[in-house]
C-alpha cells in the first residue's frame, strides 16, 4: 500500500506526452497504466483498448460544437475529458490539435509494488456484478464505464482537469504490445464515419476487451489489421 503523501513515480507520463496524433496518441497509450488514488490505496489499470477521435469526423462529441461541457476536448493535449454513457462515467484525454482525443476504451486490473492486492480488492468492491457480486478480474474493467467505476473515475471530480501526480496519473511501467489489432469503433451511429478504424486493441487481451476484434466471423483485412 503506498500512502497518499507518496509523490509519483519518475515515469509518470507528462502532459507533453499527450500532445500527439490522435492515432498515434491511441496506440501508445496500450500497455500504459492509470492509477488513481482513493484514500491511502493507488488503484491501478493497465490500458489494453483505446478509440481515437477527431474534430473533423462525425462520430467524435467535438464535431458538434464548443460547448463549456465539451471544453476539454479543445485544450492542449493532456487534458481530461469525462462524460456520462450508458449511466456511467467514461474518461478520455485531450490529444494534439483542438477538438482531438483518445477514449480508454477498456482495461485490465495491474498490481505491483505501488498497487497491491488491496487495490484489487478495492476495485472489485467498487464494481460489483449486478447481482452485488464480485466480477471476475478479467471482466472488472472490460469497457469504459466498467473502468471508471472500478477505479472510482467520476465526472464532477475530474472533467476538464489535468493529471495530479498525488491522485490521478499515468505510468509508463515498460510494457509494449507485442502486437496491435486496429478496427472500427464501437456504438458509432450509422452515417457518423463509422467506418473510420480508429479502435487499438493489445492483442494480448483482446479476449478481455470490450468487444473482441478476434471474435468468431471477422476477416483480417476486412474486419481488422494487425500493426
């Protein structure tokens, strides 16, 4: 357990990290990890799924418009954007360029020496199956409000704020994606460039994501690509 008066690690990722291509930004953020501090216990997730989204394409919330809410998304690189989805809390990060950002999509519980097994205790209270059990680990943070609720990410706390090395960062721990499989989002409406391929999935933990891109019936080529 690390205490709250612990500063973060030197491989914290700095905002200026964040100022990349949206694309780009998606990719390296696989393998990364977000810790967030509740209490005295650093809960952590490793990032195994990300979506990409820019101003000029239509599935992306700036595409509709400035708005005080939307703001972040209009700032410099690395800073959070969170709105709510499907009753819960989703959490994104400004990328380069007005109106560009990376959604985590999903991820995958991450213990260590900074987040033990108090963390993923923590975080399987935090989200219980719906019948209050808990999830499987594999399954605690398999899609974007899934995630924040397990690490205890709300939106009034966080929207439009930057990392806090005291409470809210990410990490560069040294783990790279043997491989990455690019395909389509997920939950974009017809006719609002649905069929842009900017989801990135750790083939690794493709079976942990929201939706498998390796699932029974899809097409390399097709359906996806392997980079």
């Amino acid at each position: 357990m690390t205490s709250f008066s612990s500063p973060a690690p030197g491989n914290a990722l700095p905002d200026c990290f964040f100022d990349r291509d949206a694309q780009q930004l998606a990719k390296d953020l696989l393998g990364k990890v977000i810790r967030h501090r509740v209490g005295d216990v650093w809960l952590s997730v490793r990032i195994i799924e990300t979506e990409a989204y820019f101003l000029a394409e239509k599935g992306s919330h700036a595409s509709l418009g400035y708005t005080e809410k939307r703001k972040a998304l209009f700032l410099d690189g690395g800073h959070i954007y969170m709105y709510y989805a499907r009753g819960g809390d989703s959490l994104n990060f400004s990328a380069q360029g007005p109106g560009n950002a990376v959604l985590i999509k999903s991820a995958y519980p991450w213990v260590d020496e900074t987040s033990g097994p108090a963390s993923l205790a923590q975080m399987l209270l935090n989200n219980p199956d719906a019948s209050g059990r808990p999830r499987p680990p594999h399954k605690l943070c398999a899609g974007q409000t899934l995630l924040c609720k397990a690490l205890g990410l709300k939106v009034p706390m966080w929207d439009a704020q930057r990392f806090d090395p005291q409470r809210f960062y990410v990490e560069d721990v040294g783990q790279t994606p043997a491989q990455i499989i690019q395909t389509t989002r997920l939950g974009i409406p017809g006719g609002r460039d649905e069929h842009l391929m900017y989801r990135f999935v750790d083939a690794d933990f493709a079976t942990y994501c929201t939706r498998n891109p390796l699932r029974r019936g899809q097409v390399e080529g097709r359906d996806y690509c392997l980079i």
